[in-house]
C-alpha cells in the first residue's frame, strides 16, 4: 500500500512536471488546479485580471452546509471571530484574509450550517445574508442536495438544485447588485465511506449545475473537486476527507488556500 | 490616525524596499525578520540547511502558555484533532503542516496551558511531553513569567526563568536525545492594553534569556519579537494583538507563517 501510494505519487509528479524540470508542490497542485478547471485563474503570478480585488473596510461572508459551518460558534456574532469562523476552511482563510490583507480593515463571518441545501439558505438569507451586505460572498452548497436524496429523505432533483440557486443569486444580485461572488464546487471523494460508485453519474450534474451557475453569474469558481482529485496523488483520499464529504484539517487548508486563489494578492 | 498609519506603512514599505524597486509583502515581512534576527534561516529559498527536516511519522508537539492554549479542547487526546489543537498559532502551523506534508504521516498535539509559566511546564513535563516522544518539540514560554512578577504574583526572576529553562531542556534532552527544539522569543506589543514602559527594559532581559537558550540547545529560534514589531508597520499593534500579549486571529497567523519558516519545505 505505501509502495503504491509512492508510486502513485512518482508517476503525478512525473506527469505534473513542466518541461519535466520541476515536480509541483502541493501548493502548486492548487494553482494548477484552479487553472485546468479554466477558472479564469490562469495567469502567472502578478497577473490578477481576474482576481477579486477588495477594497479597504470589505465585508466577506462564507455560506454554505457543514463543510462552511465547521461546528462554529452561532452565539457569536462579531465579525473576525475565532469561535464564529468555526474551524474549517472559512476560518483558515479569514486567518489567511487578516493576515494578508492586514492594512484593509476587513470583516469578515461564517454563516454556514451543518445540512443545508440551496433552499434552505434561501429561507434564511434575509438575515444570513442580506443584512451582512457582504462585498464578497463566497457560497458553498450541493452536498447535501444530492446526498439527502440519495438516502431517500430530500425528493429535490438537480433541477431543483439549479433553480433554487439561480433564484438565490438573482434575488442577491437585485439587492447587492455590487457583490462579488465566490462559487465553490459540490464535491466528494468516491470509495471514501459515505461515497460510492452509487453517487455516479448523477452526483456529477449537481457539479456541473454549480459551474454553469458560477458562469452565468460571473462568479469566480473554485473547482473543489479537480482539487481533491489531484491531492489524492499525494496522500489517499481519506487522509483529504476522512467520510468522503467533510475535509480533515489537511483537507479544510487545501481547500482554504484554493479560495485564497479566488482574490487578488 | 489612519493618515498617520498610512504615512507610517508608506516609510516602512520605502525603507523596506529592495534596492528601491521591491516592496515587502506581509509574508516576505515574516521571512525578513526571521534573516534580520539571524535565525540561521538567511538562505535564500530553496536552500534550507538549517531548517527542520520532517521525517515520516515525525510527532510534533507544540507547548507553551495561553498563547499555544488558545482554548484547546483539553479532554480530547488524539493527534491531528481539530479542537485539541486549539484556535491560534498551533493550530494554524498544524493545518499548514498537515497540508504540505501530506504524505509524512505527521502526528501533531497541543499541550500549551494557559498561564503557564517555564517552572509549570516542568510540573507536567513527563506527561505532557516526554511520553509523547515528540520528534520537534517547539516551545513558547516567558511572558507570564515577567508579567506575573510584574503583577506582583510571582516571585521568580529572569534569573529563575534562565535556570528553570535550560533545567528543563537538559532533562528533555536526556530523555529524547534526537528530538528538534524549536524555540519562540517571548513577545509583547507596548502601549497595547496591557503592555505599557513599566515592562521595560526588564521584559527584554526573558527575551534575550530564550534567545540565548535557543542558541546554547542549538534550537532553530523564532524571533516573534521582531516579527510582532514589523507587522506594526502595515496594521496597528492592537490589530495583531488586542491587548499587547494575546494574539488576534491575524497575529496567530502571523506566528504561524513565521513557525514555517523554521521547516524543510
């Protein structure tokens, strides 16, 4: 298994390598990622035609289910809070956003919950969202439209899915017509626990529903899955996503520095 | 004050420049005071002598004060646990580890206790760290030591602090002979809360005592002070710790960036 895994890992870092000189690191793995999937991301460094750029005093609000939620504190209210940002990917990259972006004043919130489909951050987004009135608004949902149906407790289809999330993003837009959007990808691990060949194909439309949403909406998309897929080249996908759907710790940064990717340097 | 913030970031970008062509970003910012306080990491990228190489299945442990504790979940023993690393700078460097890493099979803990001082972690040395059997240990400990004598709640001295600090290595080397020390300067931000001119100069002398132990242990050593005194330069002291010894999410992950710096990448 580790002879394979090495292997495994030899032959992607042979086929990643450009001009066969130079093997990607994981972070590069990022950035190639972002790229294949065509996101708009790219250009070399320095080049951010694309980049969200943000202003000084900016508002960014993550939603989206539990993998955004991340057992967040929901008492808390206050912008730029540890126990607020919950302890996932929308904390790792608040901590990255402050950090990098020290001199911007930025406020920043996690208004994710744990098993939400797209209708359901419609019935709470007057509060969740609206109010906020984030400049950024970076949403992750999908899982759970398909997965809950899966197991028989959702009859919403990937139609169901596609409307509710263009429905969401209009009513947005008509009242936060400046916002920048942030889509990130449905995505989950195949033969990882809770996912099985049994999600296939028609887990794959729910992603191609959120890309071809993320383009209609000129969204900057964040192709999780191409991410995942490639990261599984380093370590097995359960070292990502220890059920197949909720990142580790490894998984939440991976993902965290793939939204880094969506803003301007 | 936020013109003067803005001139002051306009100076410190201009001094900072590289042959006038070049300004720092925050993170070349963590990179620069790590080289200015000659840490031995001076190399340009890619040359890494004398930086920490992680071997598969390298246990890390990170201990320390509240500034590690950062509100870890103390029932929780496995590795590489979310809310047993606590929300701060371990945590922080744990995800970036277990990210670049991915295939070393790291196991990280976090055993920092809030108000900690050295002759404490002493107390609880063979538990919580000896029969971890860390193979990097990385230490912060100090600013209680001077700020609870300051306080008047604490008799031990500088002296003391020296003392019980190279007790405790000598003890740990003895029973972990290969393990790697990494080493943090105490650090606190003046005229932030509870920072003020009545800490000095006699909170440098704990400064310098870890310095001077870092170099006598041959530990890599991280030079928060300097790194804390920087980042004032593109965001106020309070913004990088609100109340002068405390960091805010931004100044953990300024801590982190600057704990990376002491690994192999």
């Amino acid at each position: 298994m580790h002879h394979e895994h090495r292997t495994a890992r030899r032959n992607f870092l042979k086929k990643a390598s450009i001009g066969g000189a130079l093997a990607l690191s994981i972070p590069q793995i990022v950035s190639a990622g972002m790229a294949a999937a065509g996101t708009g991301n790219e250009q070399p460094a320095g080049s951010a035609r694309s980049r969200i750029k943000l202003k000084e005093g900016a508002v960014v609000l993550f939603q989206g289910d539990s993998i955004t939620d991340a057992g967040r504190n929901k008492e808390e209210q206050s912008a730029n809070n540890g126990s607020a940002l919950g302890g996932g990917y929308a904390f790792l990259a608040a901590c990255e956003l402050l950090y990098r972006h020290a001199g911007k004043n930025l406020s920043i919130y996690n208004k994710g919950i744990s098993g939400n489909k797209v209708f359901q951050l419609a019935e709470r987004w007057d509060q969740d969202c609206i109010q906020i009135k984030p400049d950024v608004l970076s949403i992750l949902i999908g899982v759970n439209d398909y997965w809950h149906k899966h197991n028989g407790n959702y009859d919403g289809t990937v139609q169901v899915y596609r409307d509710d999330y263009r429905a969401l993003l209009d009513r947005t837009l008509k009242q936060l017509p400046n916002v920048q959007l942030i889509i990130g990808e449905p995505f989950a691990v195949n033969r990882v626990k809770a996912v099985d060949d049994s999600w296939y194909p028609e887990f794959d439309a729910y992603r191609a529903a959120a890309k071809e949403i993320a383009t209609e909406f000129k969204a900057a998309f964040i192709p999780y899955q191409e991410i995942f897929n490639k990261a599984e080249r380093s370590a097995p996908g359960s070292y990502w996503t220890p059920d197949g759907v909720h990142p580790s710790l490894a998984g939440a940064n991976l993902m965290a520095h793939a939204w880094m990717e969506t803003i301007e340097k």
